[in-house]
C-alpha cells in the first residue's frame, strides 16, 4: 500500500465521517522528501483518486505543475510541516460540531478517553490578530505561518468563524484525531445540554489525559476505516 493509496483514502474516510464536505484537505509529508508533502489538487475529497495527487515543497509550490487548480489554503500544510518536524500529516476541516467552540469563550474540554488529546489544549486562531478583517483564507505563507505559531506543540488549532487543523505523527493519528474531534465536540455540547444549568460535567483530569493519549495511535480504527472506503471506492468503479 502506497502513501498515495492511504492519502486518497484518508479523503474518503474523513467525508464518510462528515468531517469534510465539498471543502477541506489531507496531507502527508513525503516519506522520500521530508521538505514536500502531497496534497491532492483543488476538488471535493470524496472525488479525490490517485491522480489527483501533487507534490508540493514546504513553500507550498507544485513540484510539477499539471496545470490544476490548487488549493488556496495549502500554506496551512506547508507552514506546519515547516514549524513541526515530527509532523506528518495534516487536515484542515470546517467540521461543524468543532465550529461552535472557536466562536464562543466555551473551551473544548477532554470528555472521553478516545477523545482525551483535547486535554493538551485546543488553542484558537484568530486571523484578525494577523490581517485586516477579510475572507477568513488561510492564502498567504504568513497567514499559514501564523497559524502553526497559533498551534505551537497542540495536536489542534481551532480557527474563529472557519475551522480546525488537525496534525499527527502518522496519518492514522492525524485522522483519527480528526474523527474524534468531531465527535468529542458534539458530545460536550450534549452533556451541557443534559446537566442543564445545575448539573455539572465530570471531564478527564490531567492524569487520565496524560496516561490516555499514548495509546490513542487509531490503530484499531485505521484499518478498518480503509477497508471500508476502499470497497467504497471499487463499487464506485464498478
Ligand atoms: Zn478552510
């Protein structure tokens, strides 16, 4: 199975899981050249194939140029890779339980153990600190850059009013860390909703999160992710 193979994948397990829609995107960092990374050009994730697969160096220009739309908000992934080295994979979504927490003061809290990274913090970019007020697009190398400041060593940033980025060491941990994003924000909003005003929400403490996310690799999930959106992707083609 080829890093492309499980990048393409990733496009599709991510849309099955309603993390992306028509926009957002997956990168890894190229296992041959650790100054590139690939990222498929501009277009829906569930269409994305094999062929639609660039390279791209740290600057976040095209390798060979296909003459294909790019992405406009691919400095997200170069300007990570370039401040995190131990990074190897990247998603930037607009997943829309996650949304809600980088527009109000409510910090996303560690609710569950698959989900217990957000206990490492979940820092908030706010891109009116670093440019006039405008479309919200991560579309210059200094506004991709100062994001990854924002990020700094957390395994996610949430962007005011846009989305996230996720990062992970592998691409396994940067889309299962994704997933349970998603997932962990929708399920702190049910338990406010559930304690209602009086009751009161027991999160993960730092002892729980600190012996919770090593083990957190999705290791079980990943596999099975892929098959399932490999079949996808066979039915598809008949
Ligand atoms: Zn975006």
């Amino acid at each position: 199975m080829s890093q492309t193979e499980d990048l393409v994948l990733a496009y599709r397990i991510l849309a099955a899981h309603g993390v992306v829609d028509a926009y957002g995107h997956v990168s890894v960092r190229s296992e041959r050249e650790p100054h590139r990374y690939l990222l498929a050009r501009s277009m829906a994730p569930e269409l994305v194939g094999a062929d639609d697969i660039l390279e791209f160096d740290l600057d976040s220009n095209v390798i060979r140029d296909p003459g294909a739309a790019l992405y406009l908000e691919r400095y997200i992934h170069g300007e990570v890779y370039k401040s995190r080295p131990e990074v190897q994979a990247v998603v930037h979504n607009h997943s829309p339980s996650v949304i809600p927490f980088g527009v109000t003061s409510v910090p996303l809290r560690p609710l569950f153990n698959t989900g217990a990274f957000v206990g490492e913090g979940i820092p908030t970019f706010e891109i009116r600190d670093f440019q006039e007020s405008g479309d919200l697009l991560i579309k210059t190398p200094h506004l991709g850059a100062s994001l990854a400041k924002v990020l700094g060593p957390k395994p996610a940033a949430l962007m005011r009013g846009h989305g996230a980025v996720v990062v992970g060491e592998n691409l396994p941990r940067a889309v299962g860390r994704s997933v349970y994003l998603e997932l962990s924000a929708r399920m702190q909003m049910q338990a406010r909703l559930l304690a209602g005003e009086k009751g009161s929400i027991t999160y993960l403490d730092e002892a729980e999160v600190k012996a919770s996310v090593p083990v957190q690799d999705y290791n079980r999930a990943w596999p099975m992710w892929r098959e399932k959106a490999l079949a996808r992707a066979k039915a598809e083609r008949g």
